[in-house]
C-alpha cells in the first residue's frame, strides 16, 4: 500500500431544504419525468413507492456535522467535494432553477469558508437559462471561489451538443471550471425500456444517460468550438472507456460516409484530452486497473458517491488497490487537487 495518503472524495452528494421542499413538490405533481420514482422515494415519504425512502437518504444529503464529518474522521477521508444532488435544480422552472441555484451555491461557499480542510464544492446552474448560467459560473468561481461546477446531464430532454448552451462552456472555460456532469434519469425520448426492473436510475440508465450526452458533445464538436473546456463524469466514465474502441472506430466510419460531421480530433482523443473521471459507485478493481491502464491514471479520480454509497467500502477499497505510490497520490488526491483547484497540503 505504501504510506497514507491524503483522501478527497469527489462525487459526494449534498443538499438544502428550499432545494428538496421544491423537489416534493415535483414528487406530488403531474410530471412524468423518469425521474419522479427516485425523487418520490427520497422527498416524498409519505407517497413513496420505491422503498427509497427507507434507506433515509435526504437526512444524509442535508447533514454536514452530525454524521458526514464523524463517519469522514473515522474512515480517514480528508475531504468531500460537495455536489448539490440530482436532478439539482433541472427539473424546476427557469426562475426557480435560477434563484434556488444561487441559494445553494451561497450556502456551499459558507460550508467550505468553514471547514476549509474538509470541504470544496461545485457550483450548480439552471441549464434552461443559459445567459443567466454564465452569471451564476462567473458569480461562483469569482466571488464564492467555489472549485468548479456540476449539472445533471439533460435538461428538459436537450443535450449539450446544443449551441444554446455555449454561453455556459465560454463562461467555465474562461475560469478554467471543470464541469462535472453527473446522472439524472433519462429523458422521455430515451427512457422507454429501461424504466422496468429497477433498470431506471443507477443500475443502467443512469450511464446511458450520461453516455449519451458525452458522446453527442464529442461527435457534435463542442470540444472543436471549446478546446479547453474540462468536463468530468462519474461512475468510472459511465462506461465510455469501456467501450472507446468501437465508439471511435465507428464514429470515424460515420465521418466518411457523411453520417456525422467531421470534427477535427477523434472520439478518443476528446475524451482523453476534455473528460476525467471517477471511481463514485463502481468499487471493482479490475475497473479501475483497465481505467488507468487505458485512458491513463491522470486521467481518473476516487470518489465514494456518499450517502448514496456508504464510505467505509469505499475507502477499503482505495486502500486494498494494488498500485504504485504515484498512481495512488493521483487516484486519491493529485488529480482532484488539480482538476478541481484544491489546495495540496
């Protein structure tokens, strides 16, 4: 194992109470969104039909000091870099989504002005008000300092191969923002089989999902248009470097016969030159052995995924990995301090 090695964990879900009152809502209204069942089961006990709500996920979500900070000081994480949980503020009206994002990001800043060795944080947007987005990133990267951002995938069912989200990626690539691209449930054009058997949110649709997005985003040539926009997904890259052969192979045969626009690097060097990802969810060592072998240890980046995964297998895990030193200060805290522009020790 070599020496301890400082621990950030960098998928690890938080949230409010004006954010999770408008999320009951949505839970009692007529919306048929996908993700209505895991919002249900989380914000809505009394109406749950999921069984969720048992696992009493929301009291972890909007706990700091109580039990967060105690279970990080007896597993050994150092820090958590806070993530307003998903759908975040996507599933609200442009106004809502806005003010509700401001809000959140003020009360992440004061969570990380006071435990400043044990918290960072991504700043949330409203996706469906663009120009207002590109406010609140430069707002937070200025004003909070907070240490980048994050978006749950699609917004009433638009992708971010769409132009009429650019002022978002000028705004984060000017402050150098990472964009975190974490999972909601598919949208009602994808959704269709894979709402039975559970299949619906993290089990599978959740990676389709996200997946989805980033290939739209390479082959549409955002990364053309925005060379140095960094975005970072989760869950061992929602299976993308498992399957980059065949998607940049076949990618390239649809250039040729004009099936996809040209684009001026390949699908497999977007992704190792715009993407990272993290480990959040998926505690399989022969993964995460693949992942550095073949998109390169700079390249990925621990995360628990907490409450929603518990901490301690997490850690174990990170600990038991075999590796050399330098790949395990990278995995544990190198690339996060790097990517997310946290202070090294």
């Amino acid at each position: 194992m070599g020496s301890k090695c400082r621990l950030i964990a960098c998928e690890e879900a938080w949230s409010i109470p004006e954010v999770a009152e408008e999320l009951r809502k949505v839970a009692r209204g007529p919306s048929q969104s996908s993700d209505k069942l895991l919002v249900g089961g989380i914000y809505d006990a009394d109406h749950d039909t999921t069984g969720y709500g048992k696992m009493n996920f929301l009291e972890g979500l909007k706990d700091i000091e109580n039990q967060r900070l105690p279970q990080m000081d007896e597993y050994g994480v150092d820090m958590h870099l806070l993530t307003l949980t998903a759908p975040g503020v996507q599933m609200f009206d442009a106004d809502t989504a806005t003010e509700l994002a401001a809000l959140s990001n003020d009360r992440m800043a004061e969570i990380c002005r006071k435990y400043p060795s044990r918290f960072a944080g991504l700043a949330s947007f409203a996706p469906h008000s663009p120009k207002r987005a590109a406010k609140e990133v430069e707002r937070a990267m200025t004003e909070l300092n907070l240490n980048g951002l994050v978006v749950n995938s699609h917004t009433n069912g638009e992708y971010f191969d769409d132009p009429k989200f650019w002022p978002i990626f000028e705004a984060a690539e000017a402050h150098n923002a990472t964009i975190y691209i974490h999972p909601r449930g598919p949208s009602d054009t994808l959704k269709g089989p894979l709402m039975d058997y559970a299949m619906d949110s993290a089990m599978w649709a959740y990676g389709v999902e996200v997946g989805t997005n980033m290939l739209r985003m390479m082959a549409g040539g955002v990364f053309d248009h925005f060379p140095n926009l960094k975005i970072c997904v989760g869950h061992m890259g929602e299976m993308v470097p498992f399957f980059i052969w065949r998607i940049n192979f076949m990618n390239s045969r649809a250039q040729e016969v004009g099936r996809a626009p040209k684009t001026k690097r390949s699908m497999e060097e977007y992704f190792k030159d715009n993407f990272v990802f993290t480990t959040s969810g998926v505690e399989d060592p022969l993964a995460l052995r693949y992942a550095i072998d073949r998109m390169g240890v700079e390249n990925v980046i621990w995360a628990i995924d907490y409450p929603y995964q518990p901490m301690k297998p997490a850690v174990d895990f990170i600990n038991d990995f075999e590796c050399t030193d330098d790949e395990r200060h990278a995995l544990c805290h190198g690339n996060a301090e790097r990517v997310f522009h946290i202070n090294p020790e």
